[in-house]
C-alpha cells in the first residue's frame, strides 16, 4: 500500500509538472492568439473532461502503443517503449489531468487586461519578457489553481492508467488501482487508501474554492 502511495505521489507530480509545461504556454495559445483551427484545438485539449478514461487509455494504446501512429517509430528510433512502464503513468495522468489546468489558465489569461502586455511591447520588451515579467505574475493564482486541481485530478486516476499502463505492483500500481484490487482480499486497506484520497480531494476543493467565489 505505501509503495502505491509514494508511486501515486511521485506520477501525480510528474504529471503536474508536465501539464504545467505544455499547458501554460498552450492556454496563452487558445487565449491570445488567433489562428486558423483554435476552436478544433481546443476541442482536442478539452476532449479528456467528457471521454471515458479508459476510452482515453485506448486512445493512448493507438497513439503511443508499440505498434501504434507514433509509438512504433519511438520504438523503432529511439528505443522508447511508454505503455505499461512508470512513464506511461505520467502520460496517461498527464492527459486526463492537463485540460484542468489549461482550462484554469485560459480563463485567468482572458479575464486579465491585455493592455499590460501591450504597455511591456511598446516599452521595448519582447514578447516572451513580457510574457515573463508581465503576464506569469498576473495569471499565477490561475496557475496554481489549476495546478493543484491537475494535481487531485491525477492522482486519482484510474481508467486511463490501468487501459494504458496497466497494474504492475511497484511499476504502474498507483493507490486508486491498489484499491481496486485491494477490495478483493483487504478491505480495511482499500478503505484506509479511498480515505486518503476522499481527504485529499476534500482539501482541494475546499481550498479552492475562496478563489471560486472570490473571482471577477
């Protein structure tokens, strides 16, 4: 049990971590720039909220699977297997988990006053330092916020990890998948580990949610 919760932790960082790189400059991409096809963009990076997890973990296997669009040529390549592995944790927590945050950021991005960014240019700074200096500082309370909910969402994951990554004690077990398995032969352990996570989404949501109601 406590190796699925140090391995729970440890994806659901990684995961954060990623969405934060992808995720960031992607909201500012739906939020302030306009481009042919930034609506089907942002279906596709909203499409995670509304398909099954385990149809998004299929999704994943036809993509990055062995034989897979992409897979095969990671594979062929460079040698990179993601399905059932540690890493494909990340990737499966990662794309049911980033829309949360891109969701958050675009919102803040579109609810701050462009008119900082547009002063910054003028000035004589370049877009990515007034991006830097300007617009990270005013959307970090979005950031965070939807870092921490990617955070809650990936850690509880189930559907996608399992489909993609499958259930390798020690490798891709990670808490929600132990307690599934958990409920066939120790119950009280499956209990004590959905207590964790009821407590842990409890946490966030109340803490969040001044912000919610707090907001423009």
């Amino acid at each position: 049990m406590w190796q699925a919760l140090r391995l729970s932790l440890v994806c659901a960082t990684a995961a954060t971590a990623v969405s934060l790189v992808i995720g960031v400059p992607l909201a500012w991409l739906l939020a302030r720039a306009d481009f042919p096809g930034r609506g089907f963009v942002r279906a596709l990076v909203t499409l995670p909220l509304v398909l099954p997890p385990v149809v998004g973990g299929v999704a994943l296997l036809l993509a990055l699977g062995r034989n897979g669009v992409v897979g095969q040529w990671l594979d062929s390549w460079f040698g990179i297997t993601l399905p059932f592995t540690t890493a494909g944790v990340v990737v499966a927590e990662t794309f049911v988990a980033m829309p949360f945050l891109v969701i958050s950021v675009e919102g803040t991005l579109r609810a701050a006053d462009p008119r900082y960014e547009e002063a910054a240019t003028t000035l004589g700074a370049s877009r990515f330092t007034a991006f830097r200096r300007v617009t990270l500082p005013l959307i970090a309370p979005g950031i965070a916020a939807g870092a921490v909910l990617a955070w809650a969402r990936a850690l509880g994951e189930f559907g996608a990890t399992i489909t993609f990554a499958g259930n390798f004690p020690g490798r891709t077990q990670t808490m929600p998948l132990a307690v599934y398995l958990a409920l066939q032969n120790n119950p009280e352990a499956a209990i004590a580990l959905s207590l964790v996570l009821l407590a842990v989404s409890i946490a966030v949501l109340a803490g969040l949610r001044d912000r919610w109601m707090t907001a423009p």
